[in-house]
C-alpha cells in the first residue's frame, strides 16, 4: 500500500468546522491520557500538513509523544472524527479490511447532516472536542 504524506496546501485550503471523537475513542484515549488538549493540537498539525493521507478521507496521526497512532475520518472538511487509537508498539498498522471499513465509515460521515450528527451527540455516540479548532 502506497501511504502518502497529505500536502499542506490542500489541507490549508479547508476548514475545519467540527471535531469529534468516537465514544469508543474517547475510553482509549482516557486510558492512554490523551486529553482534548492534545487532539486539539493534533488537528492544527494535520492541517498543516503533518499527517499521513491513508486514501478515501482516513488519516493517521502520531499522538502523545509518538507513542500512539490515531485515526482520523475526513473524507470532507465540515467533520473530523477520532476513530480509532493504538498503541504504536502494539501493532504497526491497520489491516486493509479494517481500512476499508474506516474508508467505509468515513464516507457516512461525509454524507451525515447537521441532524444526523446532532443524534450521535445526543446518544454519546459522538463527542464534540473542538469547533473552529478552538479548545
């Protein structure tokens, strides 16, 4: 698999409204003690170009001093959604089916409305971090 670095000016060129972060994320990163703060700061790198564009609006990022990997959905600008996270010496990367699925999942995100995603947030299935990448 062809992994590339995403460019900067393309990222810049979006805006970054909403971000979120799965409820199964959210238990992760508090076992890891990945707080908001730091997801925050992961998105202002991303859009600066600091992320790896795995195909299909999945992206993966180093976290919490390069010792986690976090996968991100995006497949438009409007949501960015913390998927998934792991610890980068537990394995190396994610499997092609389980690509697929986030490739998957990140195309429902693109496709959700504003009602759609305010339902997740009601069910605490979604978690609001940030907006306008302000924490």
């Amino acid at each position: 698999m062809l992994i590339k670095t995403v460019e900067s000016s393309k990222i810049k060129s979006q805006t970054v409204p909403r971000v979120f972060k799965t409820a199964w994320f959210a238990k992760a990163a508090r076992k890891a003690k990945i707080g908001d703060e730091i997801l925050c700061q992961a998105i202002a790198q991303i859009i600066s170009g600091q992320v790896i564009n795995l195909g299909g609006g999945v992206y993966k990022k180093r976290l919490h001093s390069n010792m986690y990997r976090g996968i991100i959905l995006a497949k438009t600008s409007r949501y960015w959604i913390f998927a998934f996270l792991y610890a980068k010496n537990d394995r190396g990367n994610i499997n092609s089916d389980e690509l697929a699925a986030f490739k998957f999942l990140a195309s429902d995100y693109a496709n959700a409305t504003d009602a759609d995603m305010k339902r997740l947030l009601i069910a605490k299935d979604l978690l609001e971090i940030c907006h306008d990448c302000q924490c």
